[in-house]
C-alpha cells in the first residue's frame, strides 16, 4: 500500500513534494462530481477488503505492489508526455522502485499521489474538491472510530503496522496515500483559481499535518489523519475565495447540493 513512512521531517517534506506536484499538472478537461468520488473510494475499499478475506495478507500486498509500478509507471509517462517528450523512459520509474525497494517508497508514493490529485482536481472547482475532502475527513472519522475497518484494511495492507498508522514510540511515522492525495486535489483545484491560491492550500494542509503529529506524539495509535488536515485546509480554501464573493457561492452551493440530495 502506498504511504509515507520515516521521521517526522521526511513525512513533512515528502508530504509538501506531493502537495506542490498537484499544482502544475494538467487535467483532462473532464469533469468530476465528489458523490461519484466518494462512491468510488468506498467501492475500492470494499473490494480490497474482499481481496483481503478471499486471499490473505501476502497476496494483497504483492496486488498492491504490482499496482503501484503499473501507476508509477502510467504517471511519469504522463508527465514526459506534458511536455512533449518521449515516453518510453517512463519504465525506468518502476525499475528504479524494484532497485531501490523500500528506500523509493516515499518518493513512489508523491510522485502517484501528486500526479493523480492534480488531475483529479484540475477536473473540479474548488467548491466540488472542498466539498470532496470535508466529505472524506467524516468518512476517515468514521471508519477509524466507529466501523474500525479502516483499521483492520491498514494493517493487512501495511507491513509492519500495528496499533500506529500515523505515530509510533520508536518517533518513526506512516501516512497513508489517501491523505496525501486527497488534500492535495483542493491544492490542484484551487490552483487553477491562482497558483498562489495553491500555495496557501499547501502550507495551510502542511499545517494540519504538524498538528495531526504533534496530537500522536501524545496519543500514539491509530489516527485519522483528514480530519487534523482536512480543517485548517478548508478554512484557508473559505478565507482565499471570500474577498472575490466566491464564499458565499460556495456556501450556497452547499446548501442546494445537499438539499438536492
């Protein structure tokens, strides 16, 4: 499974290469509703579940693994492909993971994670990816806390993980992909309003993620990471977009989204 892991500093940096990353890449120009997002991840969190019961720990894992190079793969070729080079170099980037193993995860795991936001948020407006992200830090919430089964899908997922996905005693960290990446899709949305708009998104999720390790050095177990993330990014996302009267929208949008459903 893909995720950070090391000390808090390497978190920190590989966390702000993967954020900064979402801003610059190109989406598709299609578009993305955050219901359908939502659907999808917990489709994809049934499955692996599933995966999980039908074929045990190992053979999820090497799943995973050969999902991560294909990804890893399909992402660096996207990127040569933005700027008009050959893409043939991009299979360089899983040999280099088989190569370097475990001391490529973390640069694997923001180069996917990155790539795959950016793309993902270039198709939304900022109000859609806020809406998004608030959607998934309840849903983070609730699968640690109530369901538990985010509990039990990381650690069969994660090798080595036991009571701690975000701190352990030994002052070592793990993160998950999915934190990364969901944060990072309002960092790529509201890029396109103005690249310092990204900017302000990316400090301001970098900040949550100080509060969120901070909070684990004094409860070290298993924590929901989107939540300590998800507020001062969404705080930041409704300050930017007020002055243009675009909070209001927002907030109305909301509203009749809701309503709606």
């Amino acid at each position: 499974m893909l995720n950070f892991k090391g000390k808090a500093w390497e978190i920190a940096a590989w966390y702000a290469v993967a954020l900064l990353l979402a801003i610059p890449v190109k989406g598709t120009g299609e578009s993305s509703s955050p219901l359908f997002l939502f659907v999808l991840v917990i489709l994809a969190t049934g499955l692996l579940l599933m995966f999980y019961r039908l074929f045990g720990t190992q053979i999820l894992r090497k799943f995973l693994f050969g999902l991560e190079l294909l990804f890893l793969g399909t992402s660096a070729a996207y990127i040569l492909e933005a700027f008009n080079m050959p893409v043939y170099p991009a299979v360089l980037a899983p040999m280099l993971r088989l190569v370097l193993k475990e001391k490529a995860l973390n640069a694997s795991t923001a180069f996917i994670s990155g790539v795959a936001a950016g793309m993902v948020g270039k198709s939304m407006n900022p109000s859609d990816a806020a809406l998004f992200l608030l959607i998934m830090a309840v849903y983070d919430y609730v699968a640690v806390f109530g369901t538990g089964h985010m509990k039990s899908l990381a650690r069969a997922m994660v090798p080595g993980l036991m009571d701690s996905s975000v701190g352990v005693p030994t002052g070592r960290y793990s993160i998950d992909s999915g934190d990364v990446a969901i944060p990072a899709i309002l960092v790529s949305a509201m890029a396109k309003v103005s690249p310092k708009y990204g900017i302000a998104m990316t400090l301001s999720a970098l900040f949550g993620l100080c509060l969120l390790i901070l909070y684990s050095r004094k409860r070290p177990e298993m924590l929901p990471a989107l939540p300590f993330i998800a507020f001062p990014e969404l705080l930041a996302c409704v300050l930017l977009l007020q002055p243009a009267g675009s909070c209001h929208q927002g907030l109305s949008y909301f509203e009749s989204y809701f309503e709606k459903v």
